[in-house]
C-alpha cells in the first residue's frame, strides 16, 4: 500500500534564518551599488590642497599670537628688571635715612635749651643747631623722595602684573592657534593616508615637477622694481625658489608666506610685522594693474601674502606640502597690493 503521509513542513526556525540571510544580501548588494566610490588621487589631492590654505590661514593667526606673546614676555622682563633696581635704589635710600636718623639721635638727644644753657661757647652751639636744622630739611627731602619711589614701584609693579596677566592670555591663544593649524594638517595627512604608496610618490613628483617648471621657465618678462629696496627683496627671495614652506618660519631653509617677506625685505634693511595681515597695512594699496617688482601682493582675503614677481607672476610660499615658488596671480586670490614704503 502507497504511503499518503503528508511531506515535512519546513521548520520555521530554519525560514526565518534563509529569508533574513537573503533580506542581507540583497541589502549588501545595494549598498554595494550605491557606496561612495573611492576617491581618486585627483580628489583627495583637491580636498588636501584646500585643507593646506585653511591651515595657512591659521597660520597667519597663529604666527600673530606669537608675536604678540614675544613682545609682550620683553615688556614683562623690562618691567621686572625696572621693578628691581627700583626695589634696590628704595632700600638704598632708606638705609641712608636710617643712618642719619640714628646719628642725629645719638648727638641731639638732650634738649636744644639745656644744651644751649650748658655750652661754653653759645656761639658755637648756635651753629651746630643751624647744622642741625639743614640736616632736618635733608631728612624731610629724601623723606619725600622716598614716597614718591614707592608710588613709582607700586605703580610698575601693577603694570608687570597686568602684563604678565596679558602674556597669559596671548600664550592660550597661541595654544588654540597651534592646534588648530596641527588639526587641519593631520586632517590633511589622513586623506593622504587613503593613498597607497604608489600614489603618493606619484603626486609629489607631479608637485615637484610643477614646482621645477614654475621655478626654470616662468617667464618674469621686463618689469621694474617698485624701488631699490624692493629690488633687493626681490633679489633674495629668488635664491629661496624651492625652500619647503613650515608653518610658523622665518628662514634661512624654511618659511610662511609672510616670514619669506620679512626675511627678503630684511636684506634691504626693512623691517615688516609679523603677519600677512599687517604686511598688508604698510604701504599704499594698488590695484593689480599699479604692481611693480617687489610690491606685496595681499591675497586670500588677507590671510596670504607674496611678492610681485612680473609678468602676471606671483613669488611666495604657498602652503604645506609646497616650496617657495612663482605662480600665476591669475590662479589665486588677489585682494589687492602694497608698496613698501
């Protein structure tokens, strides 16, 4: 006889695992069709480049607290050492008083009528008590010499003190500005860290490459230095053409944008501030068409600054990751010039 038992169902334990099993794949492989794709070289080179001039941004803030903190910690020291020798110059004084004070008791101790009454030459007395009464006048000058010694170091002691209240405020500020700009760079050194080996060495010879180019074959064509000083600017920013650019230095082997200023124009014995945004208050502003050789080009809304170099030819240290080199004022951002005065 046929056997009519009705087939095993399925345990239901075992659909649910089978369906989601299934539900995940079909939901990988839509993920897998949408997913972002891996960015190229071009686009992390893109994204890097931007995070450079944000950082060269902070830069210029941070090499402005710098400043600030190193003028300030000479105006703490100055007020420090003044309020020494005050202190010394005061106990000097007051050493001299005592002395007097202690000769006067020693010799006037007994009362001026007596002492008249008793000497042997009241003329002679007499004298002696002019003596004394100049003496007297004496005590009172440096009596009053001292009071105003005092108010003079209280006075110096509270400016050191509001200086030194100052210097603490600028060094958190340059704390805030240094991590920002070491923020921006190790957001910078992640996205280049999706790269593989190959494709980093890839993008710097392509950089270096470029940098090579813009350094040997811009043509600067024959324009004329804004002055004698700019000319010898001009002149000692070239031999820099190259220089890895480090945020926050000043040279001779590295620089910022404005340190490689500072450092051009100081070999024409002109000294400029600190930051592209003060370079950018020393002279007179010009419009592109007004530029000469080795007039400031401000740019980047005031937070990059370069030389003029001719020919449509900026000179400058763009930002990490570059080198001191020419580049187009026509790929930049320009704000407008300075003529060094």
């Amino acid at each position: 006889m046929a056997s009519h038992r009705r087939p095993k169902q399925p345990n239901r334990t075992r659909i649910t695992v089978l369906t989601a099993t299934a539900a995940a794949a079909v939901a990988l492989t839509s993920q897998a069709a949408h997913a972002d794709p891996k960015p190229t070289v071009k686009d992390v080179k893109s994204k890097v480049d931007d995070l450079y001039k944000q950082a060269d941004k902070a830069t210029d803030k941070y090499d402005g607290a710098k400043d600030q903190e190193s003028k300030l910690q000479k105006d703490v020291d100055n007020l420090q050492d003044r309020v020494a020798r005050g202190q010394d110059e005061l106990n000097t004084m007051r050493d001299a008083l005592g002395a007097m004070a202690t000769a006067q008791y020693r010799t006037g101790g007994i009362d001026p009528s007596v002492q008249l009454f008793l000497s042997a030459n009241p003329d002679s007395y007499l004298d002696k008590a002019s003596t004394m009464d100049q003496v007297s006048a004496k005590q009172a000058d440096q009596l009053r010499e001292i009071q105003s010694k005092q108010r003079e170091l209280a006075q110096e002691r509270e400016e050191a003190q509001a200086k030194m209240k100052d210097l603490g405020s600028a060094r958190k500020e340059l704390g805030e500005k240094k991590k920002e700009v070491q923020g921006k760079l190790a957001e910078a050194n992640k996205l280049l860290n999706t790269l593989t080996a190959q494709q980093k060495q890839q993008m710097a010879e392509a950089d270096q490459q470029a940098a090579d180019r813009s350094s040997s074959r811009v043509s600067l064509g024959k324009g004329v230095p804004a002055s004698q000083r700019a000319a010898v600017a001009f002149q000692a920013a070239q031999t820099r053409l190259g220089k890895p650019y480090v945020y926050g230095a000043t040279g001779p082997n590295s620089f910022d944008c404005s340190g490689l200023m500072m450092w051009s124009y100081a070999h024409a014995g002109v000294s400029l501030p600190r930051t592209s945004e003060a370079q950018g208050t020393v002279g007179p502003h010009l419009s592109m068409s007004q530029l000469q050789i080795g007039d400031l080009v401000i740019m980047d809304g005031g937070s990059h600054v370069g030389m003029w170099a001719g020919n449509g030819q900026v000179l400058h240290a763009p930002h990490t990751g570059t080198v001191v080199k020419y580049e187009a004022v026509s790929d930049m951002t320009f704000d407008y010039g300075v003529r060094v005065g």
